[in-house]
C-alpha cells in the first residue's frame, strides 16, 4: 500500500508557502491536513475559504456539525482536530462524544441539530421527515439548513482526504466510541 506523505514548507508552491505562513502565525502550526491540500496548487486556499465563508451558525453549532459528519464518516483526523475544537468552544469530554454519536441531550436546539445533521449526512441529503421537522421547530431556519449543507461538504472533502490517505494525526486522538471498537 502506497504511502501518503504531508509535504514540507519546501515541497510546495510560493503561494501555498505564504498560507502556511499566515497558518503558523495564526494557529501555532500548520496541521497535517491542510498541508496536504497544499500539494494541490489551489486546494488549500479554496479549502481555506470554504471553512472560513460567512456563516449564519454560530461555532458552537458549526462544531456540532463537524463531529457528528466527520464521526459518521469514520474519520480519526478530523474527530480528533474537532473534539480539541469542540472543548475550545465549551463543550465537555462526555458531551463531544454524545455530540459524534448524532444527540445532544444536553441542549435542545444543539440536539436538533445533531439529529437532522446526522439524518442529512447518512441519507445522502434526504434527512427523515422527523428530522427535518425537529430542526426547523427547534428555531432554525432554511438560512442555517443552506448552511448546514454546505458544513457537510465541507467536512467530507477533508474526511474522504483523510480517509484516503491516513497521514499521521498531528491533534490529540479522539476516544474510540464502544460502537467503533465492536468494529475494529
């Protein structure tokens, strides 16, 4: 099996250079995901703009959506980049787990959003009517639904990335869920 390396500062292109750049100022580090978009001459900055686009979620609500995507898709990067994430954002170890098992019981709205994500996400966009129902009665909007959507995407380009390639985590693992051991 083919192995799949994170290119240096030096491996990629000057303007990839300068993102990582703005990257390490920002964050400390360049994370070995974002490094890896940048093999590709314009998949990090496009990326980059996808995650950081306008959004009518709050982080909170944004962080919901990429732990449940990234645990349904099975992606070990990104639930561990996202549960140091969700703790940065108020939530706790217990409740990031319940949060990447698609509820929240903790928070009404917050577990509406869990389930119609969930249901989005494992029906391919055809989320159950309760689900949907659940998320608009619960005060969202087809505003934030829109964007939910494209939370979604945004997480499975970087999931299916991970997935494919399985680079080395560069963010403290994220607990293994009983399901997933039953699995293993």
């Amino acid at each position: 099996m083919e192995k799949f390396n994170v290119p240096t500062r030096e491996e990629v292109t000057a303007n990839n250079q300068a993102i990582f750049d703005q990257l390490e100022k920002g964050l400390g580090f360049v994370p070995n995901l974002y490094a890896y978009f940048a093999k590709n001459e314009t998949a990090l900055a496009d990326y980059l703009a996808l995650q950081n686009r306008k959004s009518s979620l709050k982080a909170k609500e944004r962080e919901v959506i990429n732990l449940v995507v990234s645990q349904h898709n099975g992606c070990r990067y990104c639930q561990s980049a996202h549960s140091v994430l969700g703790k940065m954002n108020g939530f706790t170890e217990e409740q990031i787990l319940e949060i990447r098992q698609g509820s929240a019981s903790f928070d009404t709205k917050l577990d509406a959003l869990a389930r119609f994500t969930l249901s989005t996400a494992s029906n391919k966009g055809k989320a159950t009517p309760i689900a949907k129902q659940a998320f608009f009665d619960a005060g969202y909007t087809e505003v934030n639904m829109i964007d939910v959507v494209i939370i979604i995407g945004d997480k499975i380009i970087s999931n299916y990335i991970h997935n494919l390639t399985d680079f080395e985590i560069d963010f403290p693992l994220a607990s293994v869920l009983e399901a997933e051991e039953s699995h293993a």
